[in-house]
C-alpha cells in the first residue's frame, strides 16, 4: 500500500514502462492528473477517479502530476469469484468519482484507517485482519457502484449465476477450448441455452466472447514482447496463423503486425 502526497511520478519509476502483473492495483487519486493507458485505450484522468488494474492488462502512465492518493497492489486470490466478476464489471474503465458523494467520503476514511493499520500491523493475525478489511473495502466499492454497471443491474440470478460461470470458465480455459460446446459441457446446460443466456446479458455471442478474449491477449502479446505473430497466434490458442490473420485484422481492422506498429507509435 502507498499513499501518495501531491507528488510528481516521473519517468524513472516503473511504472512508466508498459508492463504486466500477476498481481491486481486498486488506485483512488483524490488529488493531481495524469495520462493512462489501460490494455491499449488511452485516458486523460483528473481525480478524483478510481481506476482498477487486473491481473494481466497491459498499463502504464505517461505523465502523473500532483497526485495525491492510494494505490494498493493485492492477490487477486483474495477476492471471490463474484467480487471480482463484479469489480470487473464496473471498471472496464476508470470510474469518476463526485468529491461530494458520500463514497467518496467514505472511501477516503476506509483508506486512510487501512494505511494506519497497514503501519502497525504485525504478525499473521493482524496481516490477515488487514487482508480482510481491504476485501470488506473492496465489497463496499462494488456494493456502491453495481447499479452502474449494465450486467449486475436487474438480472434474474439465474442468469447472473450462468454468466459468472462461464466467464470463469473463459478465463482460465479460452486458450485451449476455443468451441461453445465445452462451456456449455463444463456448466451442464445446452449449448444453446448458453448462448441465449450470454446474448442477453451482454449482447454478445459466446463465439464473440472467446474471440475477445484471445485476441486481447494477442494484443498484449503483440505490445509487451517482440514474439513473432506465428507463436502469439499458438499462445493465444489458435493453431493456424493465416486463419488467425484474418480474424485478427476483421475484429481490429489492421493485421497483427499493424497493429504492433501503431500501439508502439
């Protein structure tokens, strides 16, 4: 955990260098501006804002200016699946926050409470109480703001259950099962009934959703490594590259290799 205190990040810290984590950032500026980017789109952010980093993304910041705030860095083990379904959900994008809510003002108490108790804190007991308190934070945060995301607002929870399944699913098996089928296998309901189910919630088909994913992962592939584009199309999953080119150049509009020239420009 660190609280910044109006400070300049300047281009000698890490994380002005495109990157990757295994681990997730939970970061509430309340002060300064920055330039982010954020798995490939670009923002302009002045805070107050919270932004969330999941394991994986691609970011970095290009200029951070007077920045006062929390950053936090945690195993994404500790949040449940449906926490972490939800706070996905939520900030797909940095969320603005009004400095005259009263999250706002609660957010800004929890943390400076957790950066207290993160410096007194020692021994197994009171680690795992910290742990616990930020996670109760993290519940607070999507409790406050489920109602602005699209796919945890008025759903049957059926269907909700259906749709967290098998995003869990996708992300740990899309690389090797790139077919509807196994999905709908894995959960015990007809394919069809899948589809239907994931069309509705999110607009998109279970097809769509596989090739989102995989090709995002290209992407970050095609950004942070000098791979050629034959082994990103076998890391990602797919076993012919020339069938690869294609669905990568339809989905984004360039090829792979356009598509390395422009994000590094």
């Amino acid at each position: 955990m660190h609280h910044y205190v109006n400070e300049d990040l300047r281009q000698a810290d890490n994380i002005h260098v495109p990157h990757r984590d295994t681990h997730a950032l939970f970061n509430f500026a309340i002060g300064g501006s920055c330039n982010f980017l954020l798995d490939f789109k670009k923002y302009t952010l002045t805070a107050p804002v919270i932004v969330m980093v999941f394991p994986g993304q691609v970011h970095y910041i290009d200029h951070c200016r007077n920045v006062t705030g929390w950053s936090i860095a945690f195993d994404p083990l500790l949040m449940d699946a449906e926490l972490a379904q939800t706070l996905e959900c939520i900030f797909k994008d940095p969320f603005a926050l009004d400095a005259d809510c009263r999250l706002y003002d609660q957010l800004v108490q929890l943390l400076q409470l957790l950066e207290q108790i993160n410096r007194e804190a020692s021994g197994s007991e009171q680690t795992a109480a910290l742990q616990g308190l930020f996670v109760s934070t993290l519940q607070w945060v999507a409790g406050s703001l489920k109602d602005c995301c699209a796919q945890t607002a008025k759903v049957k929870d059926r269907s909700k259950a259906i749709e967290l399944h098998f995003k869990t699913l996708l992300q740990a098996h899309f690389v090797s099962h790139k077919k509807p089928g196994f999905y709908s296998e894995q959960m015990n309901i007809s394919t069809a009934y899948l589809g239907d189910t994931i069309k509705a919630m999110t607009g998109k088909s279970v097809t769509a959703h596989i090739q989102e994913i995989s090709l995002l992962e290209a992407k970050r592939h095609l950004y942070k490594t000098d791979l050629s584009i034959k082994e990103i199309c076998f890391l990602v999953g797919y076993d012919d590259p020339v069938h690869f080119g294609k669905l990568f150049k339809k989905t984004c509009g360039v090829t792979p290799l356009e598509f390395r020239k422009q994000i590094r420009e």
